[in-house]
C-alpha cells in the first residue's frame, strides 16, 4: 500500500512542476512580445549630450577672422557663419567651410559611432528657427549611422546668440542608443 501512496505523490509533483514551468514560459514569452514589440523609441532628453555640445561650443578652432593668433571657437563660428557666410579665415578659408568638417570630427571622437557600440547613430543639425516650422534655415546638417531599432533617442540642445537676428540659433544633437 505504501507504493501506492507514493506513486500518487510522484505524480503530483510532476503535474506541480509541468505547471510551474508552464507558468514561467508563458511569463516570458509576455516578456519577450514586450521588449521586441517596441519599434517606436522614445526620444528623452539627456544631460550627457548636453554637456557634450555645451563643451564643443568653446571647443578652439584653427580658424582666426581678426587677426593671428587670436583663433575662433566653435560658437563665434556658427554666428559668423551666419550673419555673413562668405566670411574668411586669415588663411583664405571660408568660415562656414571649416566649420561642418570639425564639427565632425569632434562628435565622431566624443561619440563613437558604430554597430557595435552603444551609441549606434547621430543626427547634428544647426538651424535658425524662423516663425513657423517650415521657415527655418537649415545651416549645417549631418547624420552618421543608421537610426533603425534603437531602444532610446537621446538628445540635447544648445543656443547661439546672433548679434544681428532676434532669435538664437539652435543647435540640436540626437544619438540612437543600442
């Protein structure tokens, strides 16, 4: 009789253990439709990205208008660039020439872009608002990488005063994180 008894208790343990497994794949196949099924990431604002473009602005150039060695940071070029485009160097290069490729190049170096790393792209854009959304003049935009599934957009943004122009101009900078 004692055989009996404790095939019955084997018995229910394994009914016990089917439904608790049963349970925990159910869970996490929930889980999974979740964490897979977000296409839309969402864009938060980041104090890291933020920091990153209010560092770049005094970021020193090789660029000098006025005279040598008094050289230009980033956001005295973004205003020259602006109020006068044709602007020059000493040197003969034009302002706004010089500004996009270290742009570039110093966002490249902060961020490092790539598939294989957590910062999978980036968008810079330099524009003056205008009155409405689709007056605004675009002066430097670059993107680097692919901005497919990511999990968040993170983003930041700076101003620029415009000796000439009421409104500031606006610097935006959003990475896809991976």
């Amino acid at each position: 009789m004692k055989i009996k008894h404790r095939g019955k208790l084997a018995q229910h343990e394994m009914v016990g253990f089917v439904l608790i497994v049963l349970i925990v794949t159910v869970i996490g196949i929930v889980f999974l439709s979740i964490m897979f099924g977000q296409n839309d990431a969402k864009k938060i604002s980041s104090a890291e990205v933020s920091n990153l473009l209010s560092a770049a602005m005094y970021f020193t150039t090789d660029c000098s208008i006025s005279y040598s060695p008094e050289y230009e940071n980033i956001r005295d070029l973004i205003s020259e660039c602006y109020e006068d485009p044709q602007e020059d160097c000493q040197d003969g290069r034009k302002v706004c020439d010089i500004l996009e490729p270290i742009l570039e190049d110093l966002i490249d170096t902060s961020l490092d872009v790539s598939d294989d790393t957590p910062n999978r792209a980036y968008e810079f854009k330099i524009y003056h608002p205008g009155d409405d959304e689709t007056s605004s003049e675009v002066i430097i935009q670059n993107t680097r990488g692919n901005f497919n599934n990511c999990s968040a957009i993170v983003g930041g943004n700076e101003q620029v005063n415009v000796r000439s122009s009421s409104k500031d101009i606006q610097i935006d900078l959003m990475v896809c994180k991976n």
